[in-house]
C-alpha cells in the first residue's frame, strides 16, 4: 500500500473515531399490531421510532381493509405519516390518509417561538407548542388534554381517566389502562415501562376493533 494510500485511509478513520458518540449513536423502537375486528384480522398499524440527541422521528404506516364473506372489500383505511419531535415537542408532522376513498392531509411545523402551525384538510391554524398527536406511541400521550388529529389536523378536546385494570389477554398485570372522552373515544393500555401495547375503539358502524401487538 502506498504512503498516500495509507495517509488518506489513517485520516478516515481518525474522523470517524473523534466523532463525538451521542452523534453516532440512536436508538429505534418498533410497534407492530394487528388490527382485530370480529375475531378476524383486518391489517396492521406500525409505528417506527428513532431517537438521537434529543430528537424523536416517528414513522407510522397503516393499513386496515374490512371484507364481507372474506373477499369483498367493505372498508379500507389507509395512513401514513412522519413526525419529528425535539426535546419532547412536535416540531413538524407530514401525513396522507385515504379513509375508504376520502382524501385527507396534514402539514405542521413549528415556528421560531414554538407554536405550531397546521395546515390539514380539516382545519388550518395554529396549535400550542405542547400539543399532542394522535399517534399513541409517545409515554406522555395520557397526561395531555388537547391533541393534534394527524388525519386531518383537527385539535381535539378529550378527558382521559386511568381504568381499573381487568384481565386483558396480552396486557401484564402492572400494566395501566386509560379510557379517553370527548372528541375522541377510545381505550389504550401501557406497560409499566409507558411503552404502548393495546388499543380498543368502536368504527363507525358500531364494531369493536381491537389492536394486538404481533407477536
């Protein structure tokens, strides 16, 4: 190997190794559940979290289609958005939906002195810097009142109150259940690490969906 060669290669890896660690470290976290309606299974709602330096980006895919005598498609719902948070508040969210053939977007961004402006299908305007999105995945979601519909952009009212937990298949019994009223209903569960791990709603047509993490 010639000198230079070997010079060239000696100051690569010098600047790889005096990289400070936290630049190069992250760490990511997976959900992947089934959506369960009727005992039948009707797709999937993945979220992808990566965090680094005090920075969370989200990644979350949905894909539910409802059929009648198991071919005929009924329903389907289709989501996908990105989020990226920075020392525990939103700073943007991107996200498209098809809900069975109606069109609906949000676009958020944080501005300088932190409120966060929308722009979505079904609202246009702006949102505290502490809001919360729709999204589940993040530890501090039961403890906020005002959420962000990242569907539509919509700013939601809700009440959340903590459950008596029953035997729930799947759920450990350390974990914390929370029922949530008002513009939005529904029931989560969260492990004692305030890691999510279940979800029950009720669709529009009064059928129970319940999430379960895939094994």
């Amino acid at each position: 190997m010639g000198k230079a060669l070997f010079l060239i290669l000696m100051l690569l890896v010098t600047g790889l190794l005096l990289q400070p660690v936290s630049a190069m470290a992250a760490t990511t976290e997976q959900w992947a559940f089934r959506a369960i309606r009727k005992g039948e299974d009707i797709g999937h709602h993945n979220v992808t979290v990566t965090r680094r330096d005090g920075e969370a980006k989200a990644t979350v895919d949905i894909s539910l289609i409802v059929r009648a005598f198991g071919f005929l498609p009924l329903y389907h719902y289709h989501h996908k958005s990105q989020e990226l948070w920075r020392d525990g508040r939103l700073v943007s969210l991107e996200s498209t939906t098809d809900d069975n053939g109606a069109q609906h977007y949000v676009k958020a961004l944080a501005t300088a002195d932190g409120v966060l402006q929308i722009e979505g299908s079904r609202f246009k305007g702006s949102a505290p810097a502490d809001v919360m999105t729709t999204s589940y995945w993040n530890s501090a979601f039961p403890r906020h009142k005002l959420l962000l519909d990242t569907q539509s952009g919509r700013l939601l009212e809700v009440t959340v109150a903590e459950q008596p937990l029953q035997p729930e298949e799947g759920v450990p019994p350390d974990a914390r259940h929370y029922r949530l009223d008002g513009d939005l209903r529904l029931e989560l569960w969260y492990d004692s690490a305030r890691r999510w791990i279940k979800n029950r709603f009720r669709a529009s047509d009064g059928s129970v969906i319940d999430y379960r993490l895939a094994p």
